[in-house]
DNA sequence: CGGTGATTGAACTCATGAGTTCAGTATTGT
DNA sequence: ACAATACTGAACTCATGAGTTCAATCACCG
C-alpha cells in the first residue's frame, strides 16, 4: 500500500509540528499532545506514523537536517566565483549560510543535536556528515577561485572550515545558539571582520 | 548564622554532583533524587539549601562558570608574550583553553546554557559575560605580543576572538560540543591549522 | 457502491519524579 | 551541658505526560 498524498501531507505536517516543539522545548519537555495539536491530527495518528516518542524525534532531527542541508547547499551554489568584488561576493555567501544556521529549523536541529545526544547516539555521523559535505561544497567553490588567482589556498577544505569558523562563530555565540533573534547588524559586522582576517591570510593582494 | 565549614563542604558536593548529573542528562532528566545520593545527602537537605530544582539548576551553572573561567584565565595567564617560539605558544596555550571547554565541568556548562535556556534567560548575560572577559584577557596578551612588534593587530579584541574561533570550532564540532572524549591528535592538529591561518593573517614575517 | 484501512476524540492506565512530612539524630554555638 | 538548628531516611502526595483502547467516522481503491 503506497502512501497517499494525504497521507504524506500529515506526515510532514507532524514532522514539522514536532521540529518546531522538540526545538523549543526539548525532547524531554515536549509534548506528544502539543505535536499533535499543532500538526492537526490525533495523538493516535503520531504514534501510527513514529512507533513512539523517541523514533519521532529521530526521524524529525533526520527531516529537518536533510531539508536544512538543501538550504545551504542552495546558498553555497549561489557563490559567484567571478564575482567583481570578491570580498563583498564572500561576504553576501557567509551572511546566507548563517541565516541557515539561525533559521528556526536550523536553531532546532543544532539544538536537538547538542542536547539529546545521550538519545540519539546514533544521528552523530548524521550531524557530522552534514557538517563535512557544507565544507567540502565550500572548499569546492573555494577551489574554483583559486583557480582563478584570487586566492592563496594550500589546502581549499581547511580554508573552508575557518572562512565558517571566522564569520559564524561570533554570531551563533551571541544568538546563544538560537535562543535570540540577531539583528541584522549583529551578522553583518562579525561576517565583515570574519572575511577580513580570511583575506590577510588567504588573499593574493 | 554564618554557615559552618561543613555545610560550606555539603554546598559544593551537591553543586558538584547536580553539574555532573544536569550536564549528562539534561535539566529535565536529572533527578534530585541521584544528584542527593552522588553528593552523599539526604534529599531534604538539597531543598534545604536550593529551595527547589530550577534554583539548584541555577546555582549550578553560575557556580560551574564561574570555576570554568577561573581555569580559563590561569591557561591565559600562563601566556608567555617573550616566548622564543611564538608560534609554539599559541598552540600551547590554545590547547589549554579547549582544554578547559573541553572538561566535564565545561562540556556540562556548555550544554545546559545550549539546551536549558527557556529555563534561565537570566543567565545569558553571565554567559555572554564569560566569553567577554575570556576574549578581552587574550586580548590584552596579544596586544603585549604585538606590542613586541612580533603581531601585527589592528584591533586585539577582534584578533583574540578569531584565534579562538580557528582553532576551537573544529574539536567543538567534531566532539559534538563534549559529548565525546576527543584524542589528543584530535586537537593538535586542528590547533595548528588555526595558528597557521592566525599567523597568516597577523604574523609579522 | 462497498469494503478496507487509516483517523478521530475522548477516556483511560500507569510509571515517574518533584516536592513534602515527620520523628529521630547529629552538629554547633553559648 | 543545653538549646537551637541542620540533617537523615523513609514514606508519602500529587501532577504530569507517555502510550493505549475503542467505537464511530472518514478516505480511497476496486
């Protein structure tokens, strides 16, 4: 019996429903009963889809990775490696890639990931796989301005790793992983000091 | 009634068990009830002392945090600005900071102000406080450094923290924020390419 | 249509753990 | 020595929420 479309439109429907409480509240303070109320279907109804709280919670933190992960690979492919003004083209990629990171899905699946590790050992090399495909999609297009002579790059993948860790690490700090909207400003300052110091060390100036 | 030397001693066996259990299980499955018996008291004892399990929840972060930073800046302190091998000194040193983030005691903090924040909004500013002060002491160290004409720093504060965002956000990530033991090799490896990049970017040669 | 399986809603069971009570026992300051 | 105060241990109450049950209803497929 394959799945009928309403069938799959419930699903997600509790997928997201059950991302945005897990993510608020954690797994332990989350509420099948407010899940299925925000999903608009019956507490019966999750626990045909899921089994039980905890494979809900697994198969959520696996939805909301994958769809996460196809929001970052949009930005990063939106890199333009010919861009006119390579600081600004860095800079504009590295604003887009941190919106993924403070989005509420985004927020939700780093939070579930460091908090509830003790119950999904098993989603580790989810987490991690994602972490190394974002990098190595980046050092690709790093590569390719390389290529170009507009940067200096031994090794494309560890300059990827710090060009994120130089423009996110600030911003994710002072959200408290999510806990609080940025505003604007607060990207866009520690973004540009981030490309900066990415550019005396790995431009050909 | 100044409290006695062993009710001094009673207070920081439970606040050391209650970081112990809250940072492995999380607020909402830690039990008062095991934090009683791992510090080696009667139950009412902890109601005694913390009024209820949010307030020993509290007591416990700022307590934690503020040892964490004790250790934070002795590692900083330790900070040679004359060292023959510059470089050297701050991979040494940076392995003692992620050292630190790395602790039990620090791994716990780090967790419970990631996932038990709609629990303590209060606390935000004593995190954002921490990481402050521990920046700005790097900071002042770096200025001496450059001082000695061996940096070459526009700005310390923002130097300082883009050395801690190279090297610590790789053993971060791939340690899933404490939850695994990392190698040794794990960290120096990582530590090295962030100096490397650091000293790219601020170097004097 | 008619039947099969999914969905609903409401009531239910049951385990868990926070917080309390209290009578008895250590500790401490005077 | 003697209050006063803190601590113990064990039993207790009580709220909460996971997971289940079931009869009635709905959606789809032949």
């Amino acid at each position: 019996m394959s799945p009928t479309s309403t069938q799959v439109a419930r699903r997600d429907a509790i997928l997201a429903a059950a991302v945005a409480v897990f993510g608020a509240a954690g797994f332990a303070d989350a509420g099948v009963d407010e899940i299925a109320r925000r999903a608009g279907v019956a507490k019966p109804t999750v626990y045909n889809h899921f089994g039980d709280k905890r494979g809900l919670l697994l198969e959520s933190i696996r939805w909301a990775t994958a769809r996460a992960q196809q929001r970052v690979m949009g930005a990063l492919s939106g890199l333009d490696p010919s861009a006119a003004d390579l600081r600004a083209e860095l800079e504009r990629v590295s604003r887009a890639l941190i919106e993924c990171l403070l989005s509420d899905e985004g927020t939700a699946v780093m939070r579930l990931q460091v908090s509830e590790q003790h119950h999904l050992a098993e989603l580790d090399s989810l987490r991690l796989g994602a972490r190394q495909a974002t990098v190595e999609a980046l050092a690709g297009r790093l590569a390719i301005i390389a290529a170009h002579g507009r940067l200096r790059l031994p090794d494309p993948v560890l300059a990827a790793r710090h060009l994120m860790a130089l423009t996110s690490d600030e911003p994710l700090a002072e959200s408290g992983f999510g806990a609080r909207r940025l505003q604007p400003d607060e990207v866009v300052g520690p973004v540009r000091d981030g490309v900066d110091t990415f550019l005396a060390a790995f431009g050909v100036d």
